[in-house]
C-alpha cells in the first residue's frame, strides 16, 4: 500500500520561498539594530535631555520663589546634569559616561515612580515646566534601554576637548550661584532700597516738605504694600498702597508735614515701615530731620 506525503511537494515549495525571503529581512533587522546600539544618536538624546533638564532647573533657581539661602542641593543638580550631558554630547569617557548617565536615570526613574503614585501633577524634573510624572518615569525606561544596548563605538574626547564639559561647567554653576545669591540676600517679599536712612537737615517749623524711598523689587513678581506704619503722625504716604512690579524701581513718596504743631522744634527720628496685604515686612527704613524755629 503507498502512503502519501505528508507534506505537499507545493507547501514545501512555498516554505523554502518564505525562508528565503525572510532571510535577507533578518540580516538587515540585525544590522540597524547593530547600527543603532553602536551609534550615536542614543548619547546625543540623552545628553540633550539632561542639558534641557539642567536649563530649566537653573531657571527656576534663578526666578522661582526664594528662601533664606541658596539651593545648594538644587544646583548640585544642575551641575551633575550639565556635566553629564556635555559628556554625553562630546564622547568624553564614553564607557564610564554611559554607566553614570545608567545611575542617573535609574535615580529618576525612582523619583518618577513616587510622584506617580503620589498622584503629582508635576516632578519638578524640568525645573518650572510641568509634565505628567507619569511621562517622565515613560522617558526614563527609554533613557535606561536605550543606554542599556548603547555599545560606544567611538573613541574618547582627546586634547582640549576632554576639559570642555568640566569648564562650562564650572563657568555655568559659578554664573547660577552668583545669580541666585544676589536675589537671595532678599528674601520675598522684602525690598532694595537705595538707601534706608534719610537725613532731611535742617526743616522749618510750620513747613512741609516731600521726600522718598527708592526701592527696588528684586522678585519674580510683584510686591503689594497695603500698610505703612510711622512713628510719627507728620510724616504720611501720598499713596494708600505701593504695588511694584517684578525687577521694578518705585519712589515711595512721603509727606512731612509740620503744620499742626508749628511750635514744635527740635530733632525727629522717625520710623518707617512697610507691610505686604499677609502684613509680611517688606521695608524698613528712617527720617532724621532737625526742626528749626521760625
């Protein structure tokens, strides 16, 4: 009795075609995936975030809300993402590069993780821009795999280059800490003065006479006073309330006036203060003035 073939002499026809076909498919799969893992477009990526992350966090140090002292954590930042995205960008020690930029964003990816679970609207990873905690941890994992098959193929920067990273970065965070301690020195929402003290000489009794503050706001946004308080009723503001601008100069005029006690003669030292509409100090300051007779 003769048994038939399994397998039709036309289906085995049609499987070596498809092997065939799928053969030259699978050598050139493997060779852009070889491409990609050894090129280098995946340091570039993510050295260009880690700089635009750097960018933005300095940003915020500069302009955002400040406390008492600088943000020397925050800066620290700043620089170990500056310094590793330039390292990124310009092949400097390619091989241990890789493996910090790898602790970097595992870091992230953790820091990502809680803001996600915690339901944040924004992980403060660039800086004042918000984005979605969850959209971050995603660009991490991709960061991560992408560093993860990222095989250097080029060599290490060499000469002058290999100095580059280090002195922009030493350059930049010298740049933000200066910044940042010129508006820290004034905490919110206290203000610049020209000067504090002013000395009005000899006055007339009976007399009235105009003076003013130069304050300077050195914030990001703007400063109300609601309420100025005097040791002594003869000195008032022209204005009920001051409202200055951010980075804006204000003349905070003043009225002496001597009319209701014409008698009066001597020296005044008078106090003068500002408060916010939270009756926050925003400004101190004094007025010296040696009332004469007649």
């Amino acid at each position: 009795m003769e048994t038939k073939p399994l397998i039709a002499p036309e289906c085995e026809h049609i499987g070596s075609w498809m092997e065939q076909a799928a053969a030259p498919v699978a050598a050139n799969g493997q060779r852009f995936l070889t491409r990609v893992v050894s090129s280098e477009l995946i340091p570039v990526l993510c050295g260009l975030v880690l700089l635009a992350a750097a960018v933005l966090k300095a940003d915020q140090i500069l302009v955002g809300p400040r406390t008492g002292s600088l943000p020397w954590t925050a800066i620290g930042q700043v620089g170990l993402e500056l310094y590793l995205g330039l390292a990124l960008l310009g092949g400097l020690h390619p091989n241990k590069t890789r493996w910090a930029a790898v602790a970097l964003f595992c870091c992230f990816f953790v820091v990502s993780v809680f803001y996600v679970a915690w339901g944040a609207r924004s992980c403060g990873c660039f800086g004042s821009v918000e984005i979605a905690p969850l959209l971050v941890m995603l660009l991490d994992i991709a960061a991560l795999a992408g560093l993860w098959c990222w095989r250097p193929s080029r060599p290490a920067a060499v000469g002058w280059l290999s100095y580059l990273p280090g002195v922009v970065l030493l350059v930049s965070l010298s740049t933000v800490a200066i910044l940042a301690n010129e508006s820290v020195a004034q905490p919110f929402p206290q203000l610049r003065a020209k000067q504090t003290r002013i000395d009005l000489g000899k006055v007339g009794a009976g007399t009235r006479q105009s003076l003013g503050f130069l304050l300077k706001n050195p914030h990001n946004r703007h400063v109300t006073i609601t309420r100025i308080d005097v040791s002594c009723h003869c000195l008032t503001p022209t204005l009920p309330q001051w409202v200055i601008g951010p980075s804006q100069e204000f003349l905070a005029d003043l009225q002496l006036d001597l009319t209701k006690e014409a008698r009066f003669h001597g020296s005044l030292l008078i106090e003068v203060k500002a408060f916010t509409d939270e009756n926050e100090l925003a400004f101190s300051g004094t007025v010296e003035v040696q009332v004469t007779e007649g």
